[in-house]
C-alpha cells in the first residue's frame, strides 16, 4: 500500500530572479494575480458593507442620527442624519460594489486565477500577460467607482440596475458625474471580465495536462469553465448597453428616450440579458468549489457527477433565456413574460438536481464537519432557501405583489450571502493553506460560521415577510406609510441583526490577517484533498510544476478501496494504472 | 517523460496535452474573443434594429440623403481589398515567403488607414453640415433640410438615427483603428524577422480579428447606409 | 509540420465574388424597382452570403475542426434571441 501522506513532490522550484515589482504588483503568475483579487475584492466587499450600514440605520431608525455620521458631508447627512438623495446613492452603490466589486471578482477574479491552472497541471494560464491586464483594468474601474463616491454631486442613484430615463437624465437624477463614471467603471470591468473568460476557456480547453480528460476535471473547473463562457458572451452586452447609457448622459443621444422614438424598456432588456448569465456567473463558481468541498468533507465521491456536470451545462444553457423574469411588472408584451415564466421554472430543476447530489454525497459519509465543510454545508441549506424563493417569483402572479418588494431582497441575499458568500468563506478557509503556507484558526472558523449563520438568519428571513406585506424597496422612511408603520418594529429587529452580522465578520477579517503571520504552518495536503494543487508545496513555486504532471483518474476518489487512506490522489499512480494515451506531436 | 526537443512546432496546440481544439492557444484565444466581439456589435446593431422597428410608423431617413454612400461604397470596397490583401500575406508565409508577406501585410495597413481617415472626413462633413449624435444640429443645413422634406430626411426619427449611426460606425471605426495599430506592432515585428513559415501565429491571429472587423462592415455597411 | 497543408483557396476569386456582391448590393438599394420589403430581404440575404464567404475562406471556418466552427457560431443564436425578443416589444 501506498504511504501519500508526507513525500515531498519531486519539484524543483523555477529559478525565479523577478524583480519585486515583477513578482508581486505588475506579476503574471495566475497565482499572484488571484491572491491581488483577493485582497482588492475583500476591501470591497467591506465597504459594500459598511454601505448596507448606513441603508439598515435608517431603516431601523429613519430620521435619526447615525452615529459617527459626523463624518459625512452636509450636502447627504446635515448632522448624520442621512438624506434620501444620500440614501439612494446608498443603495445603488451597496449593489453596485457588491455585484461587481466584490462577489463577482472574488469567486471569478480569485478563484478562476488560482484554481484553473493548477487543477488541470498546467505551468499557467494560456495568456498570463491578459491575465495581468485583466487585473489591472479591474482595479482601475474599482477605483473610478470608489472615486465617484466622491465627487460634489455624489454617486450614481438609480440602483445598481441603473433603469433609463432616472439614470441617463441629470435633471431626474440630480446626479451628473458620479453617473458618468459608474458607466465608465463598468465597461472597464466588462474589459477585465472578458479578458479573464478569454484566459480561462482556452486554458481549460488546451491546456490540461495529460490525463485530464473532460470528465476527470474537478467540479470547480467544470462550474468556472461555463461561468467564463457565460461572462464572455455577457459582459459584451453590459459594456455596450453601459456605453450607450454614456452617450446618452454626454452626448445626448434618443436611445432610451421615449420622446424622440427612444425605448426606455430597451435598457432593462439589455441589462437583464446580461444580468441574469450575471447571477449564475455569481453562484456557479461557488456551486463547483461546494462539490469539492462536500466530497472532502464526506470522504466520498461526489454523488452523480455527471449529471452534476450536464447540470452545470444545463444552468449555462437555459440562463440565457430567463431574463425576462425581472421585468414581469416592467409592462413588457405579455405573450414574451409567460414564456420566460416557463423557462424560469425548468431552470429551477438542474440546481434542485445539484442539491439531491449533494446529499447524496453526504449520505453515509464518513464526515469531517471542518470549517470549509461546515460552510459548504450552510451554502447548500442557504441555497435551497434562496432557490424556493426563486419558484415563487418565477410565476408571473406571484411575482406581481412581490415584485420590488423586500421579498426579493430576501432572495437576491439568500442566494448571494448564503449562497455565493458562504461559499466563498469556506473556499478561502480551504485553499488558505496553498495559497499562503498558513492555516487560518479552526476555532475561530467554526465561532465565526455559526455567529455569521444566526445573524444572516435573523436578519434575511423577516425580510419575506416583510415583502408579502408590501413592504417596497428601495424606500427611504417607510412610516411615511400607514400600512408599514404595524412592520417598523420588525425593521429595527432586522438592522439590530444586521449589525450583529456586521460585527461577526470583523472575526473572519482578523481570522485572514492574523493568520497570515500567526497562523499555524501548513502541511503538505492539510485537508487530505485529491486535487492536483496538494501535490505541490504550500505555497506553489511560480510555474508549478517543473514537468507537467499525469492524471490517473477522476477527483473525488475518496475511501477508495485500493489505497489503505480514505483519498486517492489524481496523479497518484498506482500499480494498475495505465498510462494515458500517447500525447500529440511535440509543440508549444 | 521527454521535454519538448528543439523541432518544437509552435503552430500546433501545446504539447504534452489532452487533446483539445487541435489549434495553438493563440488561435483559440482570438477566435474566443471575437465571439465576444459579437455579443458586443449585438448589443449596438440589435439596438439599432429594435430602435428602427420601434419607430414606424415615423419614417427613417432614406437611403443617401442624409449619408454618403459614394464615400462609403469605396471605403467598403477599401476595406475588402484589405482583408483580401491580409489574407495573401498570411498565405505567403505560411508558404515560406517572408518578404512578400511584409508587402501584403504594407498593403493591409495603408488601405486600413485609408479607411479609418475616410471615415474621419465622413464624420467631420456630416457634423460640419448638423448631423450628430443627438439628430439634426437646429439651425444646421440638414435641419433645414428635413423641415422642408421631413420624409425623405427622417425629420420625426432624427435622434435615434444620429444615436444608432455614430455609436455603431464609431466602434466598428475605434476597431479598425485598434487593427491598424495592432498591425503596425506585428508590421515592426515583421521587420525584425519574428515571422517564419515554422511561427507565423501572429499574422495568423491578427489576420483573424482583421477579417471580423471586415465582416461587421459588410453588416453595418448594408443594414445602416443601404437600407 | 504546420496544420493541415492543403491548397489555398482562391484567394482572388473570393475577391471578385464579394466585388460583385457589393455592386449588386448597391444596384438593389438604389436602382432596381423592388417594393421595400422584398429590398430588405435581399438586401440582408446578399450581405449575409459576403459575410459568410469571409468566414468561410478568409477566417478559413472552412478548413477548421467542427469544434473551433462551434465557438463561431455559439453567439449567434443568443443574438438572434435578444433581437427578436426586444422585437416583440414594439409588435404588441
């Protein structure tokens, strides 16, 4: 029987004589590039939070001054008291930096990067010099978005969906440049994610190394495989309809002018045909690093892996053409909403597939309740939540009542928090170890998950109810209404729960800080995982592997019965193992 | 297992592999992007489309009144030739023949350039004589133009046809331009002596984007300037 | 060995091919005395048939493995989607 557990990988580190800035701020190495992702999309995902702040603060307590709200200017809170144009831009750029700042490029940016080359055995990306572009033209439109918090007549306001005429017109909006440069950042970002999914379906296509056929890919390359199929042919279609809304604030073109022939619905149809590939570019990655996770922490295979892969190419497939279903109440042609409330509802059926294979997985599994499992395991609880919420709004009737009401918020946070975030606290807890040498605190991981799960819980539940009750959003002071006043006591529950959410994650910021000096070293595979990556040194040396190395079978072999460990390594090569076939002529 | 010896061909996909899409990364990466270079031109030509079907019953400006179409048929014209030019280029050196090579890809640029300068003029007539963005400058010549014929001048649909004209020549415009600038670098490269039968991905992969934006012309020129 | 050695195509005769077209394209537009219905047809149809010449044999789709065909075309039914969708706006 084979002894994997302590041999060090026969890997000569490549000489490596980079400069500094080389290395570590303009650096191609994919690694690099998703580690500057990470700390980008973690400042953002914090400042979207400190956004969601100040929109519970008046919502718990409309009217009141906000403590510390000294700070802010006169012209959006005179004594801390936020302003409804204030609260507005609030909202919007909450929406905006988490959507596009944080979630996407933390799951894609981060994980897409550092996960993609090593998993399949290649040096790098197909392209690392775009990879390095594709950073830096992310960067920049974070910053000009992070800029337009600032300039003198304030951020963009007409929500992070940015609907036509509210946001083409200055004298509707009351906002001139900080509109102009939202539209500027996001097609910077369209940029960066284009370049990105360029990267990664060739590098997935061409570069596997020997063995690594389409379906011994781990789930995770498979999940970001169509997520960068579905960014590609997305963010095209965002970076055009966000040049056109450009024009229109500065050149004064008609497109979604309906007195001059214009059509205001043109926007939102552009928009959704992005924005909904967008939403399972937020939940795929996150669905793929879960079915890693869950198999390691069950010591099992992954239940029915490949109806998890045709239902990743099924969610791919028919996210295209669901978008109309965020435009039921837009007054759009009737005949187009019922068909898209068809749609809508099959696309339900490959993600509920997915939850019965995660089960499946668990059952009877020897399991290991880890930090990364623990999330996983509350993405998948939280998911379900979110997807239920889903079937009700898919039905065009449904949705009429609850359409832009709190109801939806509720969904959009319990797949995004506790879908994609969950996901992404256990995918950064899981790959920690690779990508930085140290382990972050078992303890504190676990006193982190259960706070984050009570105070998510806390907070995102009511807002259901407070949907079927019509409470709408985006409102500023819902007293102003007779039929909310009897749900104010509920929205002061729900941002006392918030803060508490808030507070929860200063132990995750610490727990990723600290650790990067304190934390414990890392063994080889401290996970007892199969993917390629655990072959290698924590951290891996630039280039990965001196010789690329060869795959021996499928990624989830655990508790398999010819090795005495309960896990089998891809490239492990057994006595019964074939070689794959003969590789191609020589080339580059 | 052995390392790649000194016969490497570049020109094939990477190696040792699993079998992808049989084509070097290079290819596969711009064949990648211009299916993302659709998605975009379908945004601004889709738009335009449903713009145009959403007017009527106010008319559209007719064919050559508002636009000149003796300018653009050359220019569509210049533009074929260049992407035939191109494609001799790439076929010269794929046959071993260096030097003729750098006289197609010459032709390629010359005529490209010609083109985005034609356009250039074109633009700065049309403005010159009220046509913009945002429709029919008041006061302007083409203004006074379609008060007296507001039919054949599309007089009611003025702003959607200046917000759909420059947002969709202009782009395919900034591509071309891209293009010629990306053709100069490979051009200089050229003339260093990077290009040989055994590695001519980049004239290959340049020729690809140079073609597509040639193909969206053929579109734009038909469906903006014929129609 | 570079990829599959085959003849060039003729190169020159694609040339006259799209030449022709494009007259006959302006011909249409501006001389013959179809109604406008069947103009725009023709029209669209000509301007496909050039654009799929240089797919074909300039962009060498042609020549290329179904694979590399199929990244081509995948954006193509998802713009037909969107246009016609955003289409039956204006119809009801």
């Amino acid at each position: 029987m084979s002894s994997i557990a302590a041999a060090a990988p026969a890997v000569h580190a490549h000489h490596d004589d980079r400069s500094f800035i080389r290395k570590y701020i303009f650096s191609t190495d994919h690694k690099i590039i998703g580690i500057q992702f990470l700390f980008v999309s973690l400042f953002f995902l914090f400042l979207g939070g400190l956004l969601a702040m100040q929109i519970r603060w008046q919502l718990g307590y409309p009217g009141r001054p906000m403590p510390g709200g000294g700070i802010l200017p006169e012209t959006m809170a005179p004594g801390g008291v936020i302003l409804p144009e204030y609260y507005i831009q609030l909202v919007t750029m909450h929406g905006t930096f988490m959507v596009f700042f944080a979630i996407m490029p933390l799951l894609v940016g981060v994980f897409a990067n550092y996960l993609i080359p090593l998993k399949i055995g290649a040096h790098d990306m197909a392209f690392p010099r775009i990879n390095m572009w594709s950073f830096w033209s992310a960067f920049t439109g974070g910053l000009v978005m992070f800029a337009s918090l600032f300039v003198p007549e304030g951020a963009a306001r007409a929500g992070w969906t940015m609907y036509a005429p509210l946001s083409a017109r200055h004298d509707l909006s009351g906002a001139g440049l900080g509109q102009e440069l939202w539209s500027i950042s996001i097609v910077l970002l369209g940029l960066s994610s284009i370049l990105g999914s360029l990267n990664y379906i060739t590098t997935i296509i061409n570069n596997r190394t020997p063995g690594m056929t389409w379906f011994r890919l781990p789930l995770s390359v498979w999940a970001l495989f169509i997520t960068a199929i579905l960014g590609l042919l997305a963010l095209p279609v965002l970076s055009g309809a966000a040049i056109m809304l450009l024009f229109e604030q500065i050149l004064g073109t008609h497109f979604f002018d309906p007195a001059a022939g214009g059509q205001v619905l043109l926007w939102q149809h552009l928009f959704w045909f992005f924005g909904h590939p967008e939403v399972y570019i937020l939940i795929l990655p996150a669905m793929g690093m879960v079915s890693d996770i869950v198999a390691n922490g069950s010591r099992k295979p992954i239940f029915g892996y490949h109806s998890m892969v045709f239902a990743l190419v099924g969610i791919g497939f028919l996210g295209w053409v669901v978008w109309g279903h965020h435009m039921f109440m837009s007054g759009m042609n009737p005949t187009l909403g019922s068909t898209f409330m068809v749609t809508t509802m099959i696309i339900s059926v490959p993600s509920a597939i997915k939850v019965f294979n995660w089960m499946g997985t668990m059952w009877r599994g020897n399991l290991r309740f880890h930090v990364p499992m623990l999330n996983a395991i509350g993405f998948v609880a939280m998911f379900v939540i979110g997807g239920l919420s889903g079937v009700f709004m898919a039905a065009t009737p449904v949705d009429m009542p609850i359409h832009d009401t709190y109801f939806i918020v509720a969904h959009i946070h319990y797949v995004l928090f506790g879908g994609s975030l969950f996901a992404l606290f256990g995918a950064i807890t899981f790959w920690y170890p690779n990508m930085f040498g140290k382990m972050m605190n078992e303890r504190w991981g676990k006193i982190h998950f259960w706070l984050t799960m009570l105070f998510f819980n806390l907070t995102f539940f009511p807002m259901h109810i407070l949907g079927m009750g019509g409470h709408m959003r985006r409102i500023y002071d819902p007293t102003q209404y007779n039929f909310l006043k009897p749900y104010q006591p509920m929205n002061t529950f729900i941002t006392i729960a918030a803060f508490a959410l808030f507070a929860s994650q200063l132990i995750f910021a610490l727990n990723f800080i600290l650790s990067l000096k304190w934390g414990k070293k890392a063994p080889l595979n401290p996970w007892e995982d199969n993917g390629l990556e655990w072959t290698l040194p924590t951290p891996p040396p630039h280039g990965n592997w001196d010789r690329p190395p060869t795959v021996y079978r499928g990624p989830y072999e655990y508790s398999a019965p010819q090795v005495a460990e309960d896990y089998l390594p891809q490239t492990k090569k057994l006595p019964t193992d074939r070689e794959p076939a003969a590789a191609p002529v020589a080339g580059h | 297992m052995a390392h790649a010896t000194a016969t490497v061909d570049v020109m094939r996909p990477p190696a040792p592999a699993e079998r992808g899409v049989d084509v070097y990364n290079l290819k596969l990466g711009m064949w990648v992007f211009l299916a993302s270079e659709v998605m975009f031109f379908t945004a601004l030509i889709g738009s335009y489309i449903v713009l145009r079907f959403g007017a009527s019953p106010n008319p559209w400006a007719q064919p050559g009144k508002v636009l000149s179409i003796q300018i653009t048929a050359f220019n569509t014209f210049l533009l074929i030739c260049s992407s035939v030019s191109m494609v001799k280029a790439y076929a010269s050196i794929a046959d071993g023949n260096v030097k003729l090579m750098k006289v197609w890809l010459l032709v390629t640029i010359l005529c490209g350039a010609t083109f985005v300068g034609i356009q250039v003029y074109e633009y700065t007539h049309l403005i010159h004589h009220g046509f913009q963005p945002s429709g029919f400058r008041e006061g302007s010549e083409l203004a006074e133009l379609a008060a007296a014929d507001p039919v054949k001048y599309g007089a009611a649909t003025a702003g959607l046809y200046g917000s759909t004209f420059f947002t969709m020549t202009g782009f395919h415009g900034f591509h071309v331009t891209c293009g010629v600038i990306s053709m100069t670098y490979v051009f200089i490269r050229a003339l260093r002596g990077k290009y040989s039968q055994q590695d001519h991905r980049g004239i290959e992969v340049i020729g690809l984007y140079w073609h597509f934006v040639d193909l969206v012309w053929i579109i734009l020129f038909t469906i903006v300037y014929l129609i | 060995m570079a990829e599959t050695r085959h003849a060039h195509p003729p190169y020159l005769l694609i040339w006259l091919y799209l030449f022709v077209l494009t007259v006959a394209e302006i011909a249409l537009a501006f001389e013959l005395p179809f109604s406008r219905n069947v103009k725009l047809i023709l029209l669209l149809l000509l301007a496909l048939w050039k654009a799929f010449l240089v797919a074909m044999f300039f962009m060498h789709l042609k020549f290329e493995k179904w694979n590399l065909r199929l990244i081509a075309i995948v954006p193509l039914p998802l713009a037909l989607i969107l246009v016609l969708a955003v289409i039956t706006e204006h119809v009801w």
